[in-house]
C-alpha cells in the first residue's frame, strides 16, 4: 500500500501599507500676465513696469477635526519678491488659508495669488519669488523659489554721477538713436539720456536735476534754461539711474551750422555736479 505524502496549502497574506504622508511643500508655481491668465512660456521676458499674476498650491498641510467632525486648516504664507542682487521689489506679502475642508475635498489644496510689480526703472536679469509658509497645525515649515526674466534698460553703474546712453532723437518715442545728429530749420530736436551714480538717502530719496544751453559754433550762448527738469522722490525700489529727456524747436529760419548742447546735472543730496557736451548741425 502506497501512502500519499501529506501536504500543506500556504495562504499568503499580502499587507497592504498605507501611503506615506506627503511633507508640507508648495507646488504649481504659475506666473501669468493678466489675472487668472495663461501661464507663460519658460524663457519669457517681463519688462519694467509689468503687473506678474503669481499663484501657487499649498500640499502636506495639517488637519485638525473638531467636535462637529468638520476638519479645519490654517497655513500662513509670506511672497518675497526679489531683484538680481536680492532687492525686494515691493513690501513683503503675507497672508494666510484658513476654514473648513468638507470630506470630499479631501484633495483641495490652498491657493496662494499674489501680484508683484516690476519697478518701472528694473534693470534686466533673473529674479526671483520666493515663498515662505507655516502650517500652523502641523507646526511645519516649507519654502519655494521661483525664478523669471526681466528685460529693461541697461545702464553701466557709476560711484559718482555721470550722464549715459546720450542719443539725439528723429521724434519724442523714437527707440533708435540718430546716427548723425542733423536737422532742418523748424525741425523739432529731442534727445533722451540717464543720469546715474547720484547719491541715494534715507528710504532712497534722491533729489537731482539738470539744466541746458545751447552753444553757438563761437561758443557764445544762443540758448538756456538753467533749471529744465528736476527730481525728487523717495521709492521702496531704489531707483540707480533716471531717465532724462529734452526737446528744442529749431526756428524756421534757424541760420546752418553747428551747435553744442551742454547738459549740467545736479546731485542735491551728494553735492556733485557732471556735465556733457553734445553737437548737433542744422543744414
């Protein structure tokens, strides 16, 4: 007789982990031009004087349950927004989320939405937003950096002040300068500059202004106004350079030849003063 070997059935018993809990962090960074807008592109350029529709989300955050077994969240958050070389752009923003979570939104994440303005004088280079949140149940802390590109008007800093970028000018909004400075009699002449290496005060005031003559070829004086535009201002944002601008009317019967016009610019608040001397023809 034959005996058949015993044999034994192994259940497997699978367990089934839970998921870890995921950390307190900020996510979906989106920058847009206009409110609730179409993220931009990597590699878009903003420019000085732009509004950024900034938002993100808030995940890992903490809930607690009360007695009505409703769950409620609080997170505190801080926007910095920052230049090239670490300059906040505007006051610091804060805010916070708070209230309820139902239990079918137990995926919802708080929404942070904040506008930053780009400082109308900006200069170009990487920028960047950073956020800082709290959540004040969980007692965790997170911080996210977000980076974007500005393109504006490079002007050279100076220690002591010094008039840029001299350009004569066909009409007031030309961007391209003249390549040889010459008018017609009854032409309009306009020119722009930036003054900059001025000294900068408390909260970043700075008072300079600048006035003009017009030279004859002889040196004699055919023109001048000693005081042609002033500024004084104090700005959260310090302002490196500021943009100068003047116009002439040439007279119909304006005699040919060539003129000087000298720009002299005035710090008021580091007493320097700084002259330049620009030809221009009539013919």
């Amino acid at each position: 007789m034959k005996f058949l070997a015993p044999f034994f059935l192994t259940t497997a018993v699978l367990c089934l982990a839970a998921p870890p809990e995921k950390k307190l962090a900020v996510v979906r960074p989106l920058l847009s031009q206009t409110e609730d807008g179409a993220p931009v592109s990597s590699g878009f350029e903003f420019v000085p004087g732009e509004t950024i529709h900034f938002s993100c989300q808030i995940e890992g955050y903490k809930k607690m349950e009360d007695k009505s077994e409703v769950e409620k969240l609080l997170v505190t958050y801080q926007v910095e927004a920052r230049d090239s070389r670490g300059v906040l752009l505007q006051p610091i923003q804060e805010g916070k989320e708070g209230g309820t979570v139902a239990a079918e939104d137990k995926k919802w994440m708080p929404k942070i939405m904040e506008s930053i303005v780009i400082p109308p004088l900006a200069e170009s280079g990487e920028y960047q937003i950073l956020v800082k949140v709290k959540d004040e149940i969980g007692q965790a802390t997170a911080d996210s950096r977000t980076s974007f590109t500005v393109k504006g008007r490079d002007v050279t800093p100076s220690d002591t002040l010094v008039v840029r970028n001299f350009r004569f000018l066909r009409a007031e909004e030309d961007g391209k300068a003249l390549q040889v400075a010459a008018y017609r009699p009854g032409d309009p002449v306009w020119a722009r500059f930036e003054m900059t290496g001025y000294k900068l005060g408390d909260a970043n005031q700075f008072d300079i202004e600048y006035g003009l003559r017009v030279l004859l070829a002889d040196g004699s004086v055919a023109y001048s106004e000693p005081q042609a535009a002033t500024g004084k201002e104090r700005t959260f944002y310090p302002q490196r350079y500021q943009p100068g601008v003047l116009n002439l009317n040439l007279a119909k019967d304006q005699k040919p030849g060539e003129y000087t016009i000298v720009v002299t610019v005035r710090d008021n608040l580091g007493n320097q003063t700084y002259e330049t001397r620009q030809k221009f023809s009539v013919e």
